[in-house]
C-alpha cells in the first residue's frame, strides 16, 4: 500500500471526482490537503462576480483535510492568499511515500516545496508557452522556475503543450508522465435522452426556434474569453439560420450586452451550476472557446462540451487546442485575436448539418481517451518510476 499526499489549493468541481476515483484504486491509501475552502463555502468568485458554492459534492468520497489558512486575504488571487503554517506538520503526520503538488506558487506551497524531504515531490500542472513572454523579468521567472522543478522527482503532464513547457524549463523526458486533464464523463455523457429533452425544453424558454444551430461559449465574461471577439465574429458571418448563446456572467457582461445591441439572434443565459451543465452544452450545435493570453492553460469547458458530443472551435491560445481538436475531423483552430478567421469558422462549421453532426461524434471519440483512469495512470506510472529509481541507487 503506497501513502500518496496531495496538495492543493481549494476544492475544485473537476478534481473532486479524479480523488474519488484515486481514493477507490487498490494499493493507493491517499489524503488531500485543502489550502482553502473556497467552493463548499458560498464565496464570491471574483470571475462571475457572484457568490457560488458548487451544486455537486466536493470532498465526498476520499479522505481530506482542511488546513487552516491564516491570511489576511485568502485566495488564489495573490502570492499570500494561502499561508497555511501546520501544513508541513499536518503532511509528516500522515506519513506518505510521496507528496503530489498540484500547485506552487503561493506562500505556502514554497515553503512547503524549500523545506520537505521525507519522501519524493510530484508535480501536476497544465501550464504552457503557447503565448511567448519576453523581457528581463520573464528571464529571471524562467530561470527561477527551472531551479524550483529540480526539487521534484517527476512531473504529471496534462498534454502536449504542457509538456514542452516542462521539457524547455528542464525537465528530461524520462520525468515527464501522462496524466491528462480530465472531467467527470459519465456524469456529462451518462444521460443523453434525459440531458437532450432538458436542453430542448431550455432552449424554448430562452426563446431558441428549434431549427435554428446554436453557437454556443460559457464561462466567466472576463477579458481573457474574449467574448467580444466571438459577438463581432458571429455578427461578421451573418449565419441568417444560426444563433449565438452565452452562458455566464462576470466583469464583462455589461460590455458584452452593448456590443451585441439588439441583435434578435445574440441570447444570454445566466451562470449555470454544474447540474445543469449538461443540458447547457447539449442546447448547442458547437462549442467556441476564442480565449486570449496565457493564462487559458487547458480549456476544461472543452472536454465537457466534447462529453456531449459537441464540435469545436478554439483559438490557438487555448491549452487543449493541439490534443482535443482535430481540424476537420471534431472542430476546428483559428489564429486567436483574428476575428475574421473565427467568422469564417463558424461559416465553415455550420455549412454542413450532416458534417456537424460527424464531428461531434469524433469529439465524443477523442474525449472518451480523456478520463480519470488514465490520468491515474499516469500518476501510477510516475510512482513506480521513482521506486524503479530508488531500486538502482547504491545502498
């Protein structure tokens, strides 16, 4: 039986199933360590702007603990957000064979990750270099980075993107594992004749005509969704048979209701909960993610609409875009910030029902490879990797 500690910020929808999966995996005895409680307390979430507090069960399921967090401003939003002083005493208390971080860039997690050496240090992350960053700092941060990966005996990569950055800061291929970014899909797949009688049912209340191919984005109206770009998009195609649907709220929601005006086709929904995420994706014909910047570091939205066997249009800054879209085949790519390509993505998208419709059973393909039982795999793999490692070392 191997003793594996996480650590992790807070609660997060898409993890909490992945730990009910490890938890239920023979020869794992796992515990998770919460830096913070945002997400099973109602908090505001400062990206829809709204108090939220997740309608599905959070740390059900798996052994956790709450470490007590004593900044001033706790949260995800800042270096201090999370100091948490008993969490090297709450961790050695265990006792694991080794310790998966699934982040490091807080007060915490440094001192932390500086300081622990009863047993190995594996990293899970997802960030990437799809958007290059220059200048003097971004220097300095990419050497300091590549000091702190040496303190980890292997990493957990998400994809491929993911991937070359572990690599350009570093890290020798034999470190690298796996471990992709997954949903809960069974739960998104699991209902489809229910889930589709739910989303017809919402899209006459939003006011939808059933012939009508919906284009549908959700998540937080923040700048990096860009949002505006999909409304100027949606506008420059004039598609006459198809609609644009947004789901969500945030800072930019005012803007966004001004940009779209009175155009009779350009809906707006409200923050759905992850119930009704499933009835969400399903009310559309394809999913648009056209975020901007470094900081879209996979796309999780995109497996889930992929879930429900949805197409996909991404741009080029979104993580997932290399390893869950193929184009022509489930989706397609466009250059982010070039509003003209994504208006000719979605002309070519809706063009063809039937084509739509083979795309979207190549999503539900592609995704199925995205599951909990091989991002344990590949965690799996890190472990033995470094006992195979041990093993070799002169005693």
């Amino acid at each position: 039986m191997k003793k594996l500690a996480i650590i992790t910020s807070h609660p997060i929808q898409y993890n909490a199933p992945w730990f009910r999966h490890l938890a239920a995996q023979p020869g794992i005895d796992l515990k998770v360590f919460y830096l913070w409680d945002f997400g099973v307390t109602s908090r505001v979430d400062p990206g829809f702007k709204q108090a939220v507090t997740w309608d599905i069960p959070l740390l059900d399921g798996y052994p956790h603990e709450l470490v007590p967090n004593v900044s001033a401003d706790p949260g995800t939003h800042h270096f201090m957000g999370l100091q948490n002083p008993a969490l090297t005493a709450r961790v050695r208390a265990f006792d694991p064979d080794a310790v998966l971080m699934m982040t490091y860039n807080y007060a915490s997690t440094h001192r932390f990750l500086w300081t622990w050496r009863a047993s190995p240090l594996i990293f899970r992350g997802d960030s990437h270099d799809l958007v290059p960053r220059v200048g003097l700092k971004q220097l300095g941060r990419r050497v300091g980075l590549t000091l702190l990966m040496k303190r980890f005996a292997a990493f957990l990569y998400v994809g491929q993107a993911n991937h070359r950055y572990f690599f350009q800061h570093g890290v020798p291929a034999e470190r690298l594992f796996f471990a992709p970014h997954a949903v809960d899909n069974a739960r998104f797949a699991g209902e489809p004749v229910a889930t589709r009688q739910a989303a017809a049912a919402w899209r006459r209340e939003l006011g939808i005509p059933e012939a009508e191919a919906v284009i549908l984005s959700a998540g937080k109206f923040e700048p990096k969704k860009r949002m505006n770009d999909l409304i100027r998009a949606f506008v420059a195609a004039d598609l006459p048979e198809a609609g644009l649907l947004l789901v969500g709220s945030g800072p930019d929601e005012g803007a966004l209701r001004a940009l779209a005006g009175s155009h009779p086709r350009i809906r707006f929904a409200p923050f759905q909960n992850q119930l009704q995420m499933p009835r969400t994706y399903a009310a559309g014909e394809v999913f648009v993610m056209a975020s901007q910047g470094p900081n879209e570091t996979w796309g999780l939205a995109v497996n889930e609409a992929m879930c429900l066997a949805r197409p996909i249009v991404v741009s080029d800054h979104v993580g997932c875009a290399e390893d869950l879209v193929e184009p022509e085949e489930n989706g397609l790519i466009f250059p982010n910030g070039q509003v003209p390509a994504l208006a000719r993505c979605l002309t070519q998208a809706l063009k063809d029902r039937a084509r739509l419709r083979n795309w979207g059973e190549r999503s539900f393909a592609i995704v199925s490879r995205y599951s909990y039982a091989q991002t344990t795999e590949g965690l799996q793999q890190a472990l033995r990797h470094h006992d195979a490692e041990r093993s070799r070392r002169p005693r």
